[in-house]
C-alpha cells in the first residue's frame, strides 16, 4: 500500500495492491480512515494493481465513499479501476458510477478532479529557507484572511503559518512551497519541503520566552493549540506539513462569505522570494 499527496495536501492517493483478503481489508480500512481524517479537498484510491477477482472489496469503497460526502465540507472521493476487472464491472452494476467516480488511469482521475476544485480560494508561494521566509509567509495569510472575510482567523493563521516555515527551515533546510487555501469557513495552511522525515517537535528547553510570537513562535504545540487539526503526509519529493484553523464557536458567518471568490491579485499567486 501506497500514499502520496500533492505539495498542498489537497489530494491524496492511496494505492492499494496485492490480493483482496481480511488483512488487505483491515489495513485498507485503516488506512482510508487516516487518509479522511487528514481532510484532503480530494481522495484517490488507485486500485490498478489490487487483485480482487470477485470484486469483494466493493462495500469497503462505497462506505468510504458515504464517509467522505458526509464530511463537512466533502471529500471528492474517486477510484482508478481498468475497465476489465471484475471489479470495474461490479461498482458498475451496484449503480456506484451515479456518485462514485471510477476513472481507468490515475491520470484521469487528477484532470478531472482538478477541474472542479476551487482554483480561485488558493494561494501560494515558493520560498527558500531564509530567515525572511516565515515573514513572507505571514503576509500571505494577512492578504488571504483579509480577501477572504476570514479575519478572525488572521492572527492564529500567521502564528501557526509561521511556526510551519521556520520548522522546514530549521529541520529541512530546503525550499519549500507555502499554500493557503479556504475549507468551508476556515482555512488551510500547508508547507511542503523536500525532506520525508516527519515534523519534529521542538523542546520546550529550546523555547525562547518572552520573544515575540511572529519572532518565533513556541513550536509545533502552538500548531496543535491553534488548529482544529493538523498532520503531515508524504509526497514525490518529500513531506507536506499541514494545518486546518477554523473560526471559533459564535454566530453565524457573515453573508459576505457566501462569495468565496478570491480578491488577490494573480500576480500574488506563485511568486518567489
């Protein structure tokens, strides 16, 4: 079994392989529930190279299917079966094409989910590990919070944002692209280097009291303090680094969020500092 995202955490791509049995099923299972739990915009399940002759693994895709439309806001969830397996022919028959995807090639399935996802609410930028990074970070989630009626969200936003990008610099060392995008009433921060090792967290000793939040923060705890969740997940060339913050409890969003059209100028979209 195969994970890998892409450089925002935005889609995932499971691949599951060997023959369908209990154990393929029970770490399948697991690993869907993980994949979900990491609330990517989109789930792919590549299952080109899983052997399952009498599409019994069938259930455990249309459950994860119903998972993820009940997730707030849903998960785009599609499979990659070639058309002459048995299991292509059964989600067929179980009438799954009506809401589940099925797609023949990975590849398919990347056009066609990118083509529905919201392009317009993320931003993004290509930083090296230099002090000015976690600065430069920190004005994107200013600008985007403020374009995007979040903010409530901008100053915990540019706390967790900033301890993300001196964390890549300090334990990656590389550059590193910085993404924000909206989730529903909230927001996602992500930051992808080019170093598999999983995030580490640092030492209480090694804090600085009394600096200035934006200066350095307090660690990988101030992320897990501030954000509804928060996790890490591999990709082609490396790791992807991510946070969901979302509003506090209260009264209802104002009406102006229902025009979720970013108000940034292109040019913000992919620079380079």
């Amino acid at each position: 079994m195969h994970l890998e995202c892409d450089v925002d955490a935005s889609v995932v791509l499971l691949s599951v392989r060997g023959r369908w049995d209990r154990d393929l099923w029970k770490s399948t299972t697991e690993r869907l529930h993980k994949c979900l739990t990491e609330h990517p915009e989109a789930l792919i399940v590549d299952l080109t190279g899983l052997d399952d002759p009498t599409g019994a693994s069938a259930p455990t895709w249309m459950t994860a299917q119903q998972t993820a439309a009940a997730m707030m806001p849903p998960v785009q969830l599609a499979l990659c079966i070639p058309p002459e397996q048995p299991l292509a022919d059964r989600m067929q028959r179980l009438g799954a094409r009506r809401y589940l995807p099925v797609y023949a090639r990975v590849r398919q399935a990347r056009v066609a989910i990118a083509s529905r996802l919201p392009l317009t609410e993320r931003v993004s930028l290509t930083l090296d590990p230099e002090p000015e990074a976690p600065s430069a970070a920190r004005n994107l989630i200013g600008d985007a919070c403020l374009a995007w009626d979040r903010a409530e969200l901008l100053h915990p936003g540019r706390a967790v944002m900033s301890e993300l990008v001196s964390n890549a610099i300090e334990h990656a060392g590389t550059p590193m692209t910085v993404v924000v995008s909206l989730r529903g009433a909230g927001i996602h921060l992500s930051v992808a280097d080019g170093v598999a090792e999983p995030p580490r967290l640092i030492r209480p000793s090694r804090e600085r009291p009394g600096r200035p939040l934006d200066d350095r923060g307090h660690g990988l705890r101030l992320v897990g303090t501030l954000a509804v969740a928060w996790g890490s997940l591999p990709t082609r060339t490396g790791k992807v680094v991510w946070a969901t913050l979302q509003p506090p409890a209260g009264p209802a969003a104002q009406q102006g969020r229902n025009d979720r059209t970013s108000r940034l100028p292109a040019t913000r979209r992919n620079e380079r500092y």
